[in-house]
C-alpha cells in the first residue's frame, strides 16, 4: 500500500482495488449525504458490501481516518457552517447535526476545535464581513477540522500535560 503524503480527508490513497474503492466510496458518500444519521460500522459494512473488519480497515486505508472519525469530522463541519450562516438555536444544531444531547455535542466540539460552540458563533459572526470575497470552496475547506489523533486520544494527552508528564509528539 502506498502512502500518500498530505492525504486529506475524503481523497482516497493509490493502490487500493477500485473496486474496493467504489464499495468505499459508496458508504462514504451515504455518510457525506445524511451525516445526522448514525452509522455504525455494521450499516456501512452492508453499504460496501463486505465484512465490517474488512470495510474498517480498508475505510482507514484508503482515506486515512476511521469511519467514525470521518463521520465525526463531517458532523462538526456541519456544525460550525449552521453556527457561522444561521441563527438557529445550538441546541437544534446539535440536534440536526446528529447529537442526542447538548453536552455531549458541546464537549466534543470544544475538544475538536478548541472552542466552544458559542465562542466559535460569536467569533465567526464578527468577522463574517471579512470572508464575503473569499470563494465558499476556500472558506469550507479552510474551517474543516484536523482529525489526526482520535478525540480520546487527544483528551488523555491534554490530561497529561496538566498533571506535568511529558508528551509524546505528534507525528503528521
């Protein structure tokens, strides 16, 4: 399998069977197309048509993010373009966006981005008069969170630099 440096989320990796891709891409989409929906591995498993150890690892291969990441990833891009261009309540975001509960949407969000969903609000609504000249396409894919390391991941690590151990760096 060959690596492909800079890979983003959503542009498969060289060296995969396309056909496995198609299956891939197939489920991906679903997910892009409803992403409030849950989507447990054994529902896209059933999309591709392959078996869920199989779908998991391939998922990860090709696009260089586990499923639920990629899931996640899609939720919180919704969310941060409903908080920038709407008015809605955060609560019906994070209802909309696929979260049962408001904290449980705002402590994700927070650990994702580093703010809250109402800091992110206020902070984008006052400088939403700067980013009307530049193209949408940009400004989407310039608010696209960064999930590299697993949220989890990410919380023991910012634990651990609290309490004064040393961390291990991340590597891109």
């Amino acid at each position: 399998m060959e690596i492909v440096p800079g890979n983003r989320q959503g542009h498969a990796r060289a060296g995969q069977d396309p056909e496995l891709l198609r299956r891939l891409l197939r489920a991906k989409d679903r997910m892009d197309a409803a992403s409030h929906e849950a989507w447990p591995v054994r529902r896209l498993a059933r999309v591709s048509n392959v078996s869920e150890a199989h779908f998991a690892r391939s998922f990860k291969q090709a696009f260089g993010v586990p499923p639920h990441r990629y899931l996640l990833t899609r939720r919180i891009e919704r969310a941060k373009a409903l908080l920038r261009d709407t008015d809605l309540p955060i609560l019906e975001i994070a209802l909309q966006t696929g979260w049962n509960s408001l904290g449980t949407f705002g402590r994700t969000f927070r650990d994702v981005t580093g703010e809250s969903p109402g800091e992110l609000r206020a902070r984008e609504q006052a400088a939403r008069h700067e980013l009307e000249q530049v193209p949408h396409c940009y400004v989407s894919a310039a608010h696209r969170p960064g999930l590299t390391i697993a949220v989890s991941e990410k919380r023991r690590r910012e634990a651990g630099a609290t309490k004064g151990t040393p961390q291990k760096p991340e590597v891109p």
